[in-house]
C-alpha cells in the first residue's frame, strides 16, 4: 500500500462516523470562516488559534465540551477558566501530565503492552487491546480502583452519549438527554473524585480513538521502519483524533476579519486547522499542536498522547503488523474504530 491509501482508508472513519457532518465540513474546508446562521465554521489554522487565544469563550453553554463537561461533574468543571478553585484544579492536572508525571504513568500501559502485544503471535484485535491500556491509564490518573475495562466502558459511553445529546440524531432529545445523565452518573460512581470524570472521558476517548487510527496508518502506508517520537506527533496530526471543537461566543468579537456576536455557535475545526488533510511531512510545529488546542485551551494531555503512542509503535514494529479486518466505530464520540485486526508481517 501507500500513504495515499493510508489517508484514503482513514478519511473513511471520519465519514463513516459522523457522515452529514464531516461531509459538510470537507465540502467547506476551503472557506476559511463560514457562517451558516448562528453557526460559524472556522477552518483557517490562524483563525482557529485566533479563536481559541482572543476571543471570550463561554465555557459552560450547553453543546460544547465546556457543557458537556460541567454535566459529567454535575455542575463542576475541571476546565474552566473562570475562578481560582478552577485554575488551581488545572495547575494540579497539569502537574499530574507534566513530564514526570508521564514518566510516572509510563510503566502503567507499558506493561499492557508488554502482557498483550509481545510477541504479536498472531492475529489479533487492537482495539480492546488499546481499550484495556487506556482504562488502566485512566485508573492511575485518577486514583480509581475500577477495573480497566470497565472504566474504560464507562468513559466511552459517557462521551458517546454526550455527543449523542448534543449533536443531531436519531434518539428524541429528552431520551439522549436521559442517557446521558445515566452514563455519567454510572462513570462517576467508579472514581474517587467525580470532577475527574472529564479527565478519564478525555483520556480514554482520545486513547481509543487515536492509537488504532495511527497503527493502520503505519501498516497501510509501511511506516514500521520510521517509527519514533517524531512520526508519533506526525501521525497525530494526520490522525486528529479530536476532529471538531464546539464552543460558543460569550462576547462579539471578529476573526479573520469576519464578526461574531455574542451566542454564536463556533465549530472550530482542528482537522482542518492542524491540515490533517495534507498527507505531505514539513507542515508547521503549529499544525501538530492544533490538534490539542491552543493557549489557555490547550489540552494538557498532549505529552502524554505523544508518549503512549511512540511506545505502543514501537512494541509493534518489530512485527510489522499489517491489516486483515478494520470496522468503522459509528457510535463512538470520536471517529474511530470498533474493531483493527491485524497480524504479523506476511500473515493472511
């Protein structure tokens, strides 16, 4: 294969997942600010950051991840930039990620890995493999004595049932907003602090998302003898696996030259932003941030994405894995894959 077959078949989880949405946002990916009624669809890398670094955002209005938060927390928000309480709570997750937190967290999925993928003795599916890396993650982020798998459940169905209550769809919206509620309470139950329910939601959403995306890249395109740190933050960038940022104005503002009033809906595209859609290496360092945000909304997790995926590729490259079945998550919050089986180099 190659790497435009690599971004072909990746392209495809995007558009399998949410179809009418990333449709719409691919066929308006040359517009770098469009406004469709209340809601604005900015593509633009320099908006985007604009965006994010400039202009008030309200971070609790209902269909962002703001809201979506406060309603996993029952009302507490870890990432609110509004009030010490908030920011110190921010600081302390920053700690809890910052490099010798990693290195704390390292040996946790490290020995996952090593229980579950060496050696690659033959076919096997990734994604629960990735699912269990995760949820033990998550355990020891937050302190939670639940099982990995189970809170690695819990948190998947928390986000998918957010994203469900927030985004169109086939449920009514007083039985979305009803599951919802359900699965957080569920998610809450298994960890020591509930304001850490957004962490774990983050954690193994992204986690799940992201690090089977980036395998199949690697298999598709033969990247196993390129693999270390720097194509881990490449192929995060290609991946996105946090594709859209909804937010909400709390103030006017203009971007790019374009007005935004107060309410506005802003769909900040970090796909198009961290231009994941341009397979060529020598992008921007500012473009493989984009997919974690910018300034004071950056997702502080990023070292910690960039670190688990360099050690799972490098557990996996020495067998080459190559593709046999890959099945398209359409229930996740994030695009992704219900199921990635591969095995060893040469296997049918």
């Amino acid at each position: 294969m190659s790497a435009a077959t690599a971004r072909r078949l990746d392209r495809r989880v995007y558009l399998h997942s949410r179809p009418v949405l990333f449709a719409l946002l691919s066929a308006t990916r040359r517009r770098p600010v469009l406004r469709l009624g209340r809601t604005v669809l900015v593509h633009d890398p320099e908006a985007y950051r604009e965006v994010l670094t400039r202009v008030p955002l309200d971070r609790t209005a209902e269909g962002t991840t703001g809201g979506a938060a406060a309603g996993l927390t029952d009302g507490g928000l870890l990432f609110d930039q509004d009030g010490e309480a908030h920011r110190a709570g921010r600081r302390a997750l920053a700690e809890r990620l910052g490099s010798q937190g990693v290195e704390r967290l390292r040996p946790v999925w490290q020995q996952v890995l090593a229980d579950r993928l060496d050696p690659l003795a033959g076919p096997l599916d990734l994604v629960p493999v990735v699912r269990e890396l995760a949820g033990a993650t998550a355990a020891a982020l937050t302190g939670s004595g639940a099982p990995p798998a189970v809170l690695a459940g819990a948190a998947s169905a928390a986000a998918a049932a957010a994203a469900a209550d927030h985004l169109p769809g086939l449920l009514p919206r007083r039985r979305a907003a009803a599951d919802a509620a359900r699965a957080a309470a569920r998610l809450s139950a298994l960890l020591p602090d509930p304001l850490d329910a957004m962490v774990a939601v983050a954690a193994v959403n992204t986690t799940v998302a992201a690090l089977p995306r980036a395998a199949a890249w690697c298999a598709r395109a033969g990247l196993w003898p390129q693999v270390s740190p720097e194509l881990a933050s490449e192929l995060l960038r290609l991946t996105a696996p946090s594709p859209v940022l909804p937010r909400v104005a709390a103030a006017d503002a203009t971007v790019a030259g374009r007005p935004l009033h107060r309410g506005d809906r802003l769909v900040l595209v970090a796909r198009h932003a961290a231009e994941a859609h341009r397979a060529a290496p020598g992008r921007p360092a500012t473009a493989a941030q984009a997919v974690f945000g910018a300034g004071p909304h950056a997702c502080p997790g990023a070292r910690l994405a960039r670190v688990q995926l360099t050690d799972f590729l490098t557990v996996l490259a020495p067998h080459r894995p190559v593709v046999l079945r890959a099945r398209v998550d359409r229930r996740s919050a994030l695009p992704g894959y219900a199921a990635l089986l591969v095995g060893p180099g040469g296997a049918r």
